[in-house]
C-alpha cells in the first residue's frame, strides 16, 4: 500500500464517522404560540381593567385606554401575520411542480 491510499483511507474512515446531532432550534410554531399567548395575557388584562374601571374602582383611565389601545392593535397585527401566513401557504399550494 502506498502513502497516498493509507492516507486516502485514512480521511474516508474520518468522513463517515457519525456526526454529533443537534437539537432543532425553537421553531416558528413554537415562537407564533408564544406571540398567540402574549397578545391574548394582553387581552385578557385590559378587559379585566374595563371591568374594574365600570366598577368603580380608582384606577387611571387613561393607563386603562393606553393598555386596551395596546392590546387591540397586537391583535390586529397578530391577525394581519395570520392572514399573511394563510396567503404565503395558499400561493405555495397553488404552484405546479
């Protein structure tokens, strides 16, 4: 055997050891249920601060405003990212192979 084979050899006993699998990172579901949660926490808070504001109880009307205001506009755009997710999948079902 010469050299070169030995060495040839060598590098293909490297090449097919088994590699190291690594974890997926988070994926896009994940990030989008957490995004979903977040924005429905906000929902549910600003509600809950209407309520106690028709109550009677002293809280700041305007912080109140600001928090509903907050939250209504993460749920469009969480709406509006839903819509756009719908039309990107919609458009790669509509491609010929």
């Amino acid at each position: 055997m010469t050299v070169e084979a030995i060495s040839a050899g060598a590098a293909m006993a490297e090449a097919l050891k088994p590699v190291e699998v690594q974890q997926p990172a988070a994926g896009f579901g994940n990030w989008f249920t957490a995004e979903l949660e977040k924005v429905n926490t906000g929902l549910v808070q600003s509600d809950q601060e209407a309520q106690r504001l028709a109550l009677g109880e002293p809280l700041n009307l305007h912080e109140v405003m600001i928090h509903m205001e907050e939250a209504k506009l993460s749920f469009q755009l969480l709406a509006a990212v839903r819509n756009r997710m719908l039309e990107a999948y919609q458009e790669v079902m509509r491609t010929q192979v």
